[in-house]
C-alpha cells in the first residue's frame, strides 16, 4: 500500500484480491471522554450498491431476484464538530448527513475512480466536502444566538484498489500495513501550518497551543478539501480514522502496536478507546477502524 499523487493512466481488470461484502471487517465507536458533557463528535461507516426497485411485476417470486448489485464503494467518515455543546453537534451532524447525501445521489463518477479520467472522481470528493461546507453555513446563519458553528470531515471512500481520502480540519486517517504505520492525512492546523514553513519546529508542535487551532474547517470561514490516492489493493492493511481526542492521549507508536497484532476492527478500536480515556480522555473520542483480513488457505 502506498500514496499516489495520481492513479495510473489505465487500471486493469479488477484484483481477484477485491474483498467480498463478507469479509470486510467494519467497526466504529464513539465516546464523550471524561471531561465535556457531551459528545460533539459522529461517524458513518456504509457500503454503496447499485439496487433494483420493482415497483410491479407478475413474477411469483420476485423476492428471489438479485436486486442489490456487487459493491461499488466503502464509505466512511468522521466529523469533530466545534462550537460547543449543540451547536459542534449539529455541525458534525449535518456534514456527516450531507456527504452521505451526496454518495448516494449526486455522485455518479465511481466508474472513473482509478482510470485517466480520475480527475473527475477528484473534482466530485472536492464538491461533495464543499456541499458539507455549504450546509453547515446555511444551518448557521439561520441560527438566533448567532454562534459559530463549524466541524472537521475527513471521508474515506475506498473505490477496489483505490483508496480516497478527503479532508477538512486535523480529523486523522491512517493506514497499516507490513508493519508500518502512516498518517494520509495532513493536520490542518495552525501549528502544524508552521511547522511546514519551517517557522516551528517539529519536536515542538506537540506542546505548541496552536497545533489545535483549525486553519480549515467544514462552516468557517475557509474550508480547504485535500484528497489524497492510496493503493490499497495489498490484503491484510488497515485504515483508522479518528477524531483528534484519541491523538492527544494515544501516539502513533501506540496505534501501531494496537494494530500489529492481527485483531478484529472492534477489538483495535476498543483497546485505543479504553487507552485515551486511561490517559485522561479530555475530549470526545471517535474511532473507526476497516480492514480486509488475508483469506484463509
């Protein structure tokens, strides 16, 4: 598995590795912490199929027909809404809301995903993050006590051997594979802005009090979608998306230790949730872990 800038000029045939619907192994959890009241954070974690409605037929058993179609894509998504209390909430709400929306009636390029007309697929993840954006202002502006609301989105849709992932804040994805860890996402945040200016010093971002400080968000005033390719076509890798109240407690040396061991989703993400808040758990924590196990000889 690794990051492409772009997908090759041509994709062939589709990998007899291509897990089945079966063999995906899903999982997401959500948690308030140990110190906020309530839980400004929500996640998705779906499938997008190609389906027949019969709206009438004369055939007697209609109901064995094969009405939904071979999966096209795996869906999943993490907001951290910001704002406080209601308002973070709804903002995370309505992102989540918005970007499933768009999957599932708006977005019809799946089959460029992965082929030289990928630029398409691009371009509709960048508008599918705007219409995000763009909803949550509205919800905004209608709003009487006139508090900002707004939240981070980071979406991973995995199009079989390609893997999307379109971000706005400093909400995480990362992927595991042969043993090694790597973050696809990049913080979108102040601190981590001057760092890669070469005003900050790396080792020193962690104590820094603008490494939590947005320079984009989903309803601020510049939301910034990134998309990022990766080749996931390799069995046994994992992708985790989280929200950044697991990574003030837990290291990337702790994900990957809680992922080198093969486990189920549930497991890996249990252990990471039970982790953050041993260590304080002074946010809203949000987990989603999705892989496709080795098949069995």
């Amino acid at each position: 598995m690794s990051i492409q800038e772009s997908p090759p000029a041509d994709v062939t045939s589709v990998s007899p590795n291509r897990p089945s619907d079966a063999e995906l192994d899903l999982f997401g959890i959500t948690h308030r912490g140990n110190v906020r009241p309530d839980n400004e954070d929500h996640y998705l974690i779906c499938t997008v199929h190609p389906q027949v409605v019969i709206h009438g037929t004369s055939l007697p058993n209609a109901d064995a027909l094969p009405l939904r179609g071979t999966r096209l894509a795996t869906l999943m998504v993490v907001a951290d809404g910001v704002g406080g209390s209601a308002a973070g909430s709804e903002a995370a709400r309505l992102a989540t809301e918005a970007i499933t929306r768009y999957v599932s009636s708006t977005l019809r390029s799946y089959h460029a995903a992965g082929s030289a007309t990928d630029e398409e697929f691009l371009a509709a993840l960048r508008a599918a993050a705007l219409e995000a954006h763009n909803a949550v202002l509205a919800e905004s502006a209608t709003r009487h006590d006139k508090r900002k609301m707004a939240t981070t989105l980071t979406v991973a849709i995995a199009v079989w051997p390609w893997l999307y992932v379109t971000q706005v804040g400093d909400s995480r994805a990362y992927y595991h594979a042969n043993g090694i860890l790597r973050q696809i996402t990049r913080d979108q945040t102040i601190g981590q802005a001057l760092v890669d200016q070469g005003v900050m010093p790396a080792d020193r971002l962690h104590k820094s009090p603008l490494r939590n400080v947005l320079s984009s968000a989903i309803g601020s005033d510049e939301a910034l979608p990134e998309v990022t390719l990766v080749d996931v076509s390799e069995r046994a890798c994992t992708l985790l998306l989280c929200s950044d109240g697991l990574t003030k407690h837990v290291t990337d040396a702790d994900i990957a230790a809680a992922l080198a061991t093969p486990r189920t989703s549930r497991e890996v993400a249990t252990e990471l949730l039970e982790l953050a808040l041993s260590r304080g758990g002074t946010d809203n924590i949000t987990i989603v872990v999705a892989s496709a196990p080795l098949k069995r000889a």
